[in-house]
C-alpha cells in the first residue's frame, strides 16, 4: 500500500509551540510503543516518527497532522 509520506520527507506540524518542522525518519504500519505508550497503527492509518529539525527531538504523528514542504 502507497502512503503519503515516505522515510526522508521534509514535513510540518502544528505544537503547542507552533508550527514545527523535520524528517521523517520512520513509518509504523503495526502497533508499537512509543514513549511508554501504545501507539496503535496500520497500513491504511499509519503513524511517522519525524525528527525536529532545530532540536533533534524525535516526534511520532498520524498523516492527518502533517504536511509535506520542500
């Protein structure tokens, strides 16, 4: 299954910050813990684990939340 974002697209998403921005460095399509926490996925919902550009900070979102820039 094709999914919109791919490992190594740039993207932005909305934070209680503002707006941030980073890679995607991973694509879940199974159920995983992140965090402590169940995250459930699959290949028709996956979630993306994306690394912040300014802080390293590694963040995991649905599609839904993301944009994709460059």
């Amino acid at each position: 299954m094709s999914h919109p974002f791919k490992v190594g697209d740039h993207v932005r998403w909305n934070s209680e910050a503002g707006h941030v921005t980073g890679k995607i460095i991973k694509v879940h399509t199974r159920d995983t813990d992140y965090k402590g926490h169940t995250r459930h996925c699959s290949e028709a919902d996956p979630q993306y684990e994306i690394k912040s550009d300014k802080t390293d900070h590694v963040a995991m979102h649905k599609g839904a939340a993301l944009h994709k820039i460059d």
